[in-house]
C-alpha cells in the first residue's frame, strides 16, 4: 500500500542490529517474516513505509512484492527503531531503571518520553490526551501562544518553572518584534488577559475534570474582516504569553482550534507538521478506528438479519433455522456412527428432502391467535 497514514511498526535487532540501518516492519511482516527473532515494539508512527525485504534486509527478500524499492525514502527513523527512547537514550523496560515511571509519546517526533524528562510534572492521564515535547514545542514555537489558550497545566508547583518563563508579546508588523519581560507577573498577566479576551472568547469549559482548558476561540463573522485574512494565531500573538522550556499538554479537541489561513497552513508545510490539523492523525482515532473495524469482524450475519425484521418474521426464522440445525445435525450423525464419507450428493439429497418436507408444512392451513 505504499506508506501508509498510521500503523503499528516494529524493528528487528536481528536482521538490523546496532550499527546497521534502520529499518521498521509491519505488524504482519513481525509474524510471517520474523516470528522468530527479536523485535522492538515501536507502537504506531506515521506515512511510513514496511522495509522488510528491501536493501536493508541482506539475507531477506520481500515474498509479496519481488520489486519492491530498495528504500523507503520516504520513511523518518530515530534512536527508537534501535529500542533506545527518549532524552535518555535507554531501552524500555530498562533493567537498571528502579525508578517506575510512565512513558509518554510525543506526538510530533513520535519518540517516547519519560515523564520525568519532559521539564514539567505531566497532568494526570485521563485530563490529556497528547503531549509535545520540549524539543517538538522550540521547532514549533508558534504553538505556545495556543497554549496559553489551550494546553493542559503541569502538575508543577508554582514559583518551580514560573522564574524560567519568558511573557513574549508579539506586535502585529512585518518583522514581528517581540518585546521580552521576565515572567514574575504572570497572575497579573492571566488576569489582564481575561479581560482582553471577554470581548471575543465564550465561558470555558471542562468534562470530567476540574481543569478549564477549552477555550473557543474569537469567530470571524461575515462581512465584519473583509479587509484582510482573519488569523486566530496573529490574534494570539497579539497578547502577552508565557514560554517555558518544558513539555506541553494538550485536550482531545484542540487541534480543531489551530488556525487554517493561507499563511498558517504554509507555515505548517515548511516546518512538516500539516498533519496537526487533521483530527484524524490522532492515536486515540486509530484506537477507535481499530476498535470498529473489529466489531464489524465480529457481527454476527444472522443477528444482523433478525434485527432488520418485525417480531413475526424473527421467531419464524429463528424456528426454521433450529429445524435446519436439528435436521442436518442428525443427518450427518448417521454418516458419523458408520464411519462413511459425507460426499456431495449426499448434501444435495439432504437440502432437496429438506425442502420438500418445508413446502408439504407450508401447504397446510395456517392457525394464527385471535
């Protein structure tokens, strides 16, 4: 299929160990070509490509496709296809790590992260659902001005990280200067904040959680900014915001709230991050997708049958499924106790009695309850 959008992925250290190049597997390739051998579970990554059976592969060939490319230029890879992961570069499970911990993956790297290396105290799990590294939020450093709108706070003290902030405003001019204060007082800025933004910004909200997160951002309403392109981040950047060397945080929804202009959406290509605006490209959609498709599996052709009849039409099936089953249960029990082969003519002969005596019941006269 080419590269495809999100899959889960693997590496195998005996085919490409430490020194080779790296290369990723599919799930199928993990069970048909390396069952045996030792595989790092990489998780999902996306727009890769399966390399087994490529040039990286020297005493593998592809079975499915004998001309496959010989490499997947397409592909990004880092120190996790060597099962080495995040600041750290250690394994995980790491035997010398004593310290439990909860791994976290960065959803613009696709690398996994300690909790402990992200600068800032990560939320409680269920109040977020992905994280952008330090080093993902310094190459796309016009996300922390939706973060002072959006992102999930730390669970960090106070005064820990609030002397290392930096409340950046950024006027509105071609070159875009930035007047740098330090960050003592951001309470006074929050609050000075609210108030610019009551003119424009709807009550935030919050599901399940004590955290108020969910912002909405000002609407642009026809006719009124026919003059030029509304940008929500423009609009953001306008204000005083905080810029920490720290991990951030983000709700379900928030790639919704990223703004789609012209010039954002071009801003997005050079620094490769389009896919922050599609919904789509989250974990939790595979998950769900995933999910979905296995109860499509799973569903019963018959059940799905009976729920597209009225009450009468059920129990009649349902009678006339169980005198089939009865019937050819002990029709076939009879080839069972001689030890006979069941041969194609006997099937035949078996449906052909089976209707015949289903249209001598049919014939009869019919009693229905008054």
């Amino acid at each position: 299929q080419g590269a495809v959008k999100r899959q889960a992925l693997y590496a195998c250290s005996t085919c490409t160990p430490p020194g080779a190049e790296p290369a990723g597997i599919c799930l199928a390739c993990s069970y048909e070509c390396h069952g045996t051998h030792r595989l790092f579970e990489l998780y999902t990554k996306r727009n890769f490509r399966c390399d087994c059976g490529n040039s990286k592969f020297k005493n593998l060939q592809c079975k499915l496709l004998p001309e496959k490319s010989k490499v997947n230029s397409g592909n990004k890879y880092n120190d996790n296809f060597y099962g080495l992961y995040c600041t750290c570069k250690r394994p995980y499970p790491d035997p010398e790590d004593e310290i439990p911990d909860e791994m976290i993956q960065c959803i613009v790297c696709e690398d996994w992260f300690h909790g402990r290396h992200l600068g800032a105290v990560p939320p409680e799990s269920g109040d977020f659902h992905e994280m952008v590294c330090q080093a993902c939020m310094n190459h796309c450093h016009f996300l922390w001005a939706y973060a002072s709108q959006l992102a999930v706070p730390p669970l960090a003290k106070a005064n820990s990280l609030e002397d290392e902030g930096i409340v950046l405003k950024v006027e509105e001019s071609e070159e875009q200067k930035k007047e740098i204060k330090k960050g003592s007082g951001a309470e006074h800025q929050d609050t000075k904040e609210e108030k610019q933004s009551e003119q424009f910004n709807e009550p935030s909200t919050s599901s399940g959680s004590a955290l108020n997160f969910h912002r909405k951002f000002p609407v642009e309403i026809a006719g009124t900014r026919s003059e030029f392109s509304f940008c929500k981040l423009k609009e953001l950047q306008n204000k005083p915001f905080v810029k920490k060397d720290t991990a951030t945080f983000w709700p379900s929804n928030w790639r919704s709230k990223l703004c789609t202009c012209k010039d954002c959406l071009k801003m997005y290509s050079e620094l490769e991050v389009q896919f922050l605006t599609d919904e789509c490209d989250t974990v939790l959609a595979y998950e769900n997708k995933g999910t979905s498709d296995q109860e499509t599996d799973r569903r019963d052709p018959l059940m799905d049958t009976l729920n597209s009849m009225n009450r009468v039409q059920q129990v009649e099936l349902i009678c006339e499924y169980n005198d089939l089953k009865t019937e050819l249960t002990d029709y076939l029990r009879r080839f069972a106790d001689e030890g006979t082969v069941v041969k194609r003519e006997d099937i035949q002969h078996f449906f052909e009695e089976f209707q015949s005596r289903k249209r001598r019941r049919t014939n009869r006269m019919q009693y229905y309850c008054s």
